[in-house]
C-alpha cells in the first residue's frame, strides 16, 4: 500500500463537515487539517508560521497527502479554515485518538491507568468586556468574560483524552460531569484537586465503571476535621497501612513520601453522608523537604484523599501514592509544555471557537509527539521531536497512522514505504 493510499485511508476515518460553498471552495478541507496538523507538530504555532511551513515543504506534503492543493495558502485562509470547524466534530478527533490507542496497545489495557481532571484558561486571549460594575473601571480585566478548560489527561500514558470548556454562568464541575460521559473508564483511577471533589463528579465516574481519588480541604469542613482526627485517633493504627517512597533529590531539595491508608467506615455514615454509598479509602500523604543550598527543612506538607478503590486492595497505600503523584503529571507532562512549547499562553485571538479548535489542535499535535518521541534518539524532548518533523513530515504522519490504523500489515506496509 503506497503512503498517498494509506493517508486517505486515514482521512477516511475522519468526520468534519465542510461548511463552506461547494463552488468557492479552493481548499479540499481534509488534506488541508491534515497538513496543518502536520505544521503544528513541526513548531508552527501560528496562521503566519503554518503558511510559511506549507510554502517551503509543499513538494513534500503533495507526496504525502492526496488532493493536496497547488496554490500555496495564507495565514488568512488557515485562521478561516481553524475558525469554522465545529469544535464538537473536531473533538472526537481527539477522543476517538486516546480510545483507539488503548483498544490497539495491548500492553496497555491491563495497566491500571491514572486519569487526571484539571481546568486550565490561555492566560493572553483577549476577552469580551463585561459591563462595568459599580465603582470599577471597564479596564479592569478582571471584567473579562475568561474562557476556561477542563482536561481529561491519561498521565499513565501521556496522553490527553479530550477538553470540554467551561460555559458562561457554571462551575468547573459540570464540565468535569460531561467530559467523563465521553469515556468508558474500566481499569482506570481519576484524579482530581479538591475543587472538583464534589458528588456529581464521582457518581459520574462511578457510573462510567471507574474508581476516584479526590483531594479533601476544608470545602468540605466537617468531613476533612473527620479524616483528619481519624489518622490522629491511634485506636485506629491496626487498620493502617502504609508506604514509603525512596528519597528523592531534585529542584534543589530532598524529598520523602509516605503514604497512609484506612478503611473509610472508621468514620460516621451521618459525616460521610452521600460519600458514603462508594468511599471506601481514605489517603493521608506526608511530604517532608530539605533545601540543599541551606540545610533548613520545610514544616512536613500533609494532604487528604477520598477514594473508592477497595481498601483490601494489595499495595492499596502504594497504588494511593501512585495516584497522588500522577495527578501533578497534568501540570508537568501538559501544562507546562502547552505553554512553554507550544506559547499557549500567547495566544491573542478574540474568536472564541477558533480559540477552543486551537486548544484541540495544540493536544492532538502533542498526542502525536509522544508517539513520535520513541522513533527518535533516546531522551529526545518534545521540542527536539518538533525539530525533526519540520525537517521530515512523515514523522507526524507515522504518529496519526500508529492509532488510526488498526490492521497491523497496514500499519507495517505504511511505516515501511513512508520516506522522503
């Protein structure tokens, strides 16, 4: 099977509709997403940047891709393009993306993955104006309407699952809630910071067959007080069980862990209330930390954790501590290289559509970097995978061909004819 074939048997699997006038159209819209995908895995963060990539490695792309253009396109063409797909159609792009890699890694569905939920708002989008309020300028941003994510992130794997934004007039909660309804989560733990510890959010991952592991702070008072005399009470220490990290050295300080474990009916069904009905763990984790440079040590850093994971559960103290610490992978693993390798943070646009395909096409490129990565020399970052896809195309398309291809000769039969 030859490359050109192969692509649009990927293409094929892809539903966008073209809103466009059939007549006018100059673009093809598939090939045309394709090739912007493409740029934006190469480094090509920008309408500006994607023209610039499509004009030098156009001979390359029309190798690749079938009914790719002749004409070279513009940076304005590119944002109209971004700005008209509909953001509901180019979302399951993205979770057919994490479903797919799961259903066709067999290594990976009997890993017990970790599930992370945490919002996050492009901090340079320009934003509507409020009306002022009473006795505060129309300048003040903090009158801007924000326009803020939730994300689903497999940090087992380092793989995004989907967003959903936030809508005006809401809390973070609902989005969480419809987020999760995308997803069958068997064999899989969620994680989230304890604004998100909220009812609705766990029966949601309850009903979709998975387990939770939520932060507890003192938005819910009376049940931390509870948790937290329940792990002072030593009546209860022969319940207890616990785990112990190795110490850590790293950013300047030493670091240990410990987690602790109890059954969850050591406290009162009247101070669990609904928690009750699926809460059977209660985490406690201490962190102590010394500075390397001084030799002071911090005052030991404690937090509490809600769980439905079975308390009986082998290594139930070692698997918590695995929980606690992949959440942070959302901060480190995506976050932080959204808004460092991929200027997230930037970003001025004042379409609110165009900005949340952005948000998309930013997490689909980044999916398809961590499968590119392995393909590299070892230790390869993301920014050094970007640096060789700009110079060699085929490298993302090897990335959308490991999940979009689930017959393995195809896959074989790609991968092998697809050099420049």
């Amino acid at each position: 099977m030859e490359a050109k074939e192969t692509i649009s048997q990927m293409m094929s699997k892809v539903c966008i509709t073209d809103q466009r006038m059939e007549g006018k159209v100059k673009y093809p819209l598939l090939p045309t997403i394709f090739a912007i995908i493409i740029a934006w895995c190469a480094g090509c963060n920008s309408c500006v940047m994607v023209e610039s990539y499509w004009k030098y490695n156009k001979a390359k792309l029309k190798e690749l891709i079938e009914d790719f253009p002749e004409a070279d396109i513009s940076h304005d063409t590119v944002n109209r393009i971004m700005r008209n797909i509909v953001f509901s159609e180019f979302h399951e792009f993205l979770t057919e993306f994490s479903r797919r890699l799961v259903e066709t890694s067999p290594q990976l569905i009997d890993i017990r993955r970790v599930l992370s939920l945490d919002g996050q708002t492009p901090k340079a989008i320009e934003y509507d104006k409020r009306e002022p309020a009473l006795g505060k300028s129309p300048e003040d941003r903090r009158l801007y309407d924000r326009l803020y994510f939730v994300t689903l992130q497999d940090t087992t794997n380092g793989i995004s699952m989907g967003l959903d934004p936030v809508q005006d007039k809401e809390n973070e909660n609902k989005a969480c809630v419809r987020l999760l309804d995308l997803f069958d989560l068997s064999n899989a733990t969620v994680t989230c910071d304890a604004l998100n510890t909220q009812r609705s959010v766990a029966e949601k991952i309850i009903e979709k067959n998975g387990d939770y592991c939520m932060a507890l702070k003192d938005n819910h008072k009376s049940l931390a007080k509870a948790v937290r005399e329940g792990f002072g009470n030593p009546e209860y220490e022969e319940f207890k069980k616990e785990f112990k990290s190795e110490v850590e050295k790293g950013h300047g300080r030493i670091e240990s862990r410990a987690v602790f474990a109890l059954p969850a009916t050591v406290i009162k069904n009247r101070i669990l209330k609904d928690w009750a009905k699926d809460c059977n763990t209660l985490f406690m984790t201490v962190t102590e930390s010394i500075n390397v440079k001084y030799g002071n040590s911090r005052a030991p850093e404690v937090r509490f954790f809600l769980s439905s994971l079975c308390f009986d559960t082998p290594d139930i103290a070692e698997f918590g501590y695995r929980c606690v610490r992949e959440h942070w992978k959302i901060e480190n693993s995506l976050h932080y290289v959204l808004d460092m390798d991929f200027g997230q943070d930037h970003m001025q646009m004042k379409n609110r559509n165009l900005i949340k395909n952005i948000e998309l096409l930013n997490r689909i490129s980044l999916n398809i970097l961590r499968l590119v990565q392995p393909m590299l020399k070892k230790g390869s970052s993301i920014r050094m995978t970007r640096y060789a896809i700009n110079f060699d195309p085929s490298l993302a398309l090897k990335g959308l061909a490991k999940y979009m291809l689930t017959e393995e000769n195809a896959l074989t039969s790609f991968c092998n004819c697809l050099w420049l």
